[in-house]
C-alpha cells in the first residue's frame, strides 16, 4: 500500500504546515487506513472510521495497565523516565493518557468538581475577564491575537479557575509552551531539554500549591480537589498535580489556538464575518465551525491493545494508530460542503474535542471562553481587519498561529 509520504504527508514540511487540507483530502481519496512508515503508525483521514476508533475500547492511549514493556514489544514509561523524570511525573496520571481503570476512577473524581453546572456559574466571570482582555488592546493600532488577547484571556481564566495567583500566569504559559512540544511528531533535542525543565517547574508549583490549599482551602477547583482527596476518595497528590498540568495545558492551548486559527478563517471571509456581527449568527453556533474548520489539535494517536478491525483492516497488538482529526472535520461524506466555512452551520459533532472516553473534560469550559470573546468582538469591535496572513508555528500535531495581528478600527486617529 502507498506510504502516506508518498502522498504528501510531510508533519515538517513548512508548506504542507501552511495547508495540509489538500493533502488530508488526497489520503481520504487514497483509503481509509494509510501507513506512515517514518512514525510507525496507520492513519485513518476519514470521519466515520475516526470516531469509530475514539470509542473502540481494544485500543489505548497506553499500554501498560495490560502489558510488560517486553511483553508489548515497545519502551514503557520506566524508560522514558530514564531521560526525562521530570516530564514522566507530570505525565503520569495525565487523564490524556490513562485508560480504565484509573482514568475511569480519575476522571470521575475530577467530574465532582469541574462540572458543567460549575462553568455556567463560572460565565459571568469569563465574560468580566474578556472584557478586561479584549479593553486592554481595544485602542492599540494593531494587536497580535495569539499573545496579546488569547493568551492574557486563557491564563487569566484558568488561573482564576484554579485558584493561582494571576501574577504567575506568564509562567504558567510559558511552562506550556515547552511542555506541548513533547506531543509533537519529532520534537528536537532542545524542545526535550525545554520541556523536561518546565515539566519539573511546574510539577514543583503545584506541589507547592497543594499545600497551600490544604491550609488555606479556597472556592477554587485546586482547593476543592484537595477536599475530594482529603475525604478518602483516592485522589492522590501525585493525580491532582497532573490533572491540574493537563487541565492547563490541553485547555489553554485549545482554545487559544481555536481564537487564532477561527478568527483568521472568519476574517479571511469578511461575509461569513458580518453574518456575526449582523446577528444573524449566534456566537455560540459559529465557535462550532471554528473548532471543526482549523481545529488546533490535528492528530491522536493510539495503541492496539488486542486484535480488531478498524477502517477496514485486521490490527494486531502493538501496532499503533494516528487519528486524523483536521481529516475528520473535513470529510464531505460527514459535512457537506466540508472544505466550506460556514457561519451557521452549528455542527456540534465535530471532532475538535475528540470523542469516548478521552473526551475533553474542559470542552464547555472552551467553548464559553471562545464564546464570551467572540461576543465581545463582534460587538465592540465588528469592524477588525487582518494585517497580513499570519503564519502557523511549524508543528502539526498542535496547530496554531506564531502571531495573528489584526486592527480593531478603534484607535484614536493621529493628529497632525
């Protein structure tokens, strides 16, 4: 069968980075399930055969809750943990990479405090942040959207949501932007060294500030999962500090790049824009489209963890798959029109926040942040234009632009 690099699927290619789309289309042309030899992966580009593998239980995000290392065939975590301690402790109990049953014991833990109920309560404070966010470069000539609205916006409400002190939230971003690196296809030797250091910092942070909830609890969702781990419900220090990492950094990260990348995709389409603006359609409807159009988070990967069929052929264990979900999203069998951004089409059952029991945990929490400053925009600001054609950071796997610089129409005119 043709190597999907045959086909064009080259994850550090700059000009396949700037617009896989047409080569994600050639792969769904091409079959179902695609190998990618220089990875060692299957990929699957289409839709159905996608979520039919986020929810197939004979795979795994790991392995050794079933397996040895020797056993699978493949290293363990033990010897990653040989070369990056630090990154493997942040990562442990990562909800991202458990499966039953600790991430069913986890996950349902972590759900007794960071309910849907508790983001709706928590809206009118996301909207009093983005007010703050969006006031702060309303006048400037010109703003980058990623590191001077997203970015301030997205810190400042997890850092609220998890009780931290805002003062910490460039470390925070910046403890993220190392971390992530990680979960790309090939990450350099620096982007490890960075990554292993800003893991240990931050696993150090929480620590620290476990211990500080623990003496001075709070209403924030640090404190009140202490209280869950203090009443003898087996949430351990060690669950908390990753399950605050992963909340911080897959829901910073997605949504920031959901903000750059969809706004870009709307501006670049001044029609589906004023649609927005016109209150034709409700912020809420087109946050869907941004997510399922340029979603940030492009691929996820899985490991057989007993023989099954899937897109059409036999996988026996040990071998591992890449979901495609940029694919996915953009798969005319499962939306017409897929190559289309489309304003109102309020396609909720993307893949922009994957799907069974890996789905994302703070998708409301996304969505009523992506919600709340679109509104804001669209109201205070319907007028912004890009620059220039921004220029996506050269990673595939976690999408977004380096910078995405617009003028809101809303600084004051020069005098002469």
């Amino acid at each position: 069968m043709t190597d999907a690099a045959d086909l064009g699927f080259a994850p550090s290619d700059p000009a396949f980075i700037a617009d896989p789309y047409p080569v994600l289309a050639g792969l769904r042309d091409a079959g179902r399930a695609i190998p990618y030899a220089e990875r060692g992966v299957v990929l699957l580009p289409r839709f159905a055969d996608v979520h039919a593998a986020l929810r197939n239980r004979s795979l795994g995000r790991s392995f050794e809750h079933r397996y040895t290392p020797a056993e699978f065939g493949r290293p363990g975590l033990a010897d990653l943990e040989q070369e990056f301690p630090r990154f493997v402790e942040s990562e442990r109990w990562s909800l991202l990479n458990l499966e039953p049953p600790d991430h069913t014991r986890i996950r349902r833990l972590v759900t007794k405090v960071f309910t849907a109920k508790a983001v709706r309560d928590f809206e009118p404070r996301i909207g009093e942040l983005a007010d703050a966010a969006l006031g702060a470069v309303l006048q400037r000539p010109s703003t980058d959207v990623v590191a001077e609205l997203a970015q301030p916006f997205s810190i400042s409400v997890i850092c609220e949501l998890l009780g931290v002190p805002q003062q910490h939230g460039p470390d925070l971003l910046r403890w993220s932007h190392a971390i992530v690196k990680m979960y790309e296809i090939a990450p350099t030797d620096q982007q490890r060294a960075d990554a292993e250091q800003a893991a240990g910092e931050f696993v150090d942070f929480v620590r620290e500030l476990i211990d500080d909830r623990r003496a001075h609890p709070g209403t924030d969702l640090v404190s009140e999962l202490v209280q869950v781990a203090d009443d003898g419900d087996r949430l351990s220090v060690d669950e908390i500090v990753c399950t605050v990492i992963v909340l911080l950094n897959a829901g910073h990260e997605a949504t920031v790049n959901t903000l750059g990348n969809g706004l870009n995709a709307l501006l670049q389409r001044p029609d589906e824009w004023r649609r927005v603006t016109g209150g034709e359609v409700e912020p809420t409807v087109v946050v869907e489209e941004m997510l399922r159009f340029d979603p940030p988070l492009q691929m996820f990967e899985r490991w057989v963890l007993e023989p099954v069929e899937i897109a059409g052929r036999t996988f026996e264990v040990g071998e591992r798959i890449a979901m495609l979900f940029g694919s996915a999203n953009r798969d005319p069998e499962r939306f017409p029109g897929a190559d289309t951004f489309d304003a109102a089409r309020g396609e909720s059952t993307h893949i922009g926040f994957g799907a069974g029991v890996h789905f994302c945990i703070g998708a409301p929490l996304a969505r009523a942040e992506l919600s709340a400053m679109i509104t804001r925009i669209a109201r205070q600001a319907p007028e912004v234009r890009l620059i220039e054609r921004p220029t996506y950071h050269p990673t595939f796997v976690i999408r977004g632009f380096e910078r995405v610089d617009v003028d809101f129409g809303r600084a004051p005119a020069s005098r002469t």
